[in-house]
C-alpha cells in the first residue's frame, strides 16, 4: 500500500480579481519580491511555503483562499478521505512540472487542497 500520509501545508492559493493590485499587497506583507510572475499566476517562496495568486479563479469555483495538504500519493490520498465522507470537488489534474493537484469538499463545504509533486 503506498504511503498516503500528509506532509502539512505548504500551498496556499489566494483568488484575486487585480494581480497586479494583488501583487503590491502581497510584496509588501511577505517582503520580498515573487518567484514566479505571469499572466496568470504569481507566486512566492517563503519560509518553506508557497503562496499563490490565481486571477479569475471564481471560475475554477474558487471563492476563498485554499491551502493544500502536501502528500506523497494524491491518488491514494484522494480515495482515502472521499472515503471517510468528503466529495470531489476538482479531481487531479496537472498543472505542470509533474505536480498534481486535487480539491475536495468537507460535510461543512469547506475546500481541502491536496497536492503531490514528483
């Protein structure tokens, strides 16, 4: 059985509707300048975390920031707490460089962010 254990949070995605007003507030409350800029993402590298600015995510269904769990098998993870009761929300998907993401719902309706690098 593969490990499906969480290595804690270290993603969080923030919705925004202005990256570019989005990004001056960001600078300023992590103080340094971002690691990754484009048209549709910022993102920075801070004290073992990452912080993400997503510009039109309420399309993506997206309406508060969410923080992903990291884990060594999302798959694995995945079936384990729909399991236990929680519903998929968006099912895994690569969003590049090997990274695999997936959120679910809790019975509150709260949005859990699982991730897995390779």
């Amino acid at each position: 059985m593969a490990d499906s254990s969480v290595q804690g949070i270290k993603t969080v995605l923030h919705p925004v509707k202005d990256l570019t007003a989005a990004k001056g507030v960001y600078t300023a409350l992590l103080g340094t300048e971002p690691q990754t800029v484009s048209d549709f993402y910022i993102g920075y590298d801070i004290a073992g975390q990452h912080i993400g600015l997503v510009p039109g995510a309420g399309t993506q269904g997206m309406s508060a920031p969410v923080a992903y769990w990291h884990v060594p098998d999302i798959e694995a993870k995945l079936a384990e707490v729909t399991a236990a009761g929680a519903t998929v929300q968006n099912p895994v998907a690569d969003v590049g460089g090997g990274r695999l993401v997936a959120t679910v719902t809790d019975a509150d309706g709260n949005v859990l962010g699982l991730l897995q690098d390779s």
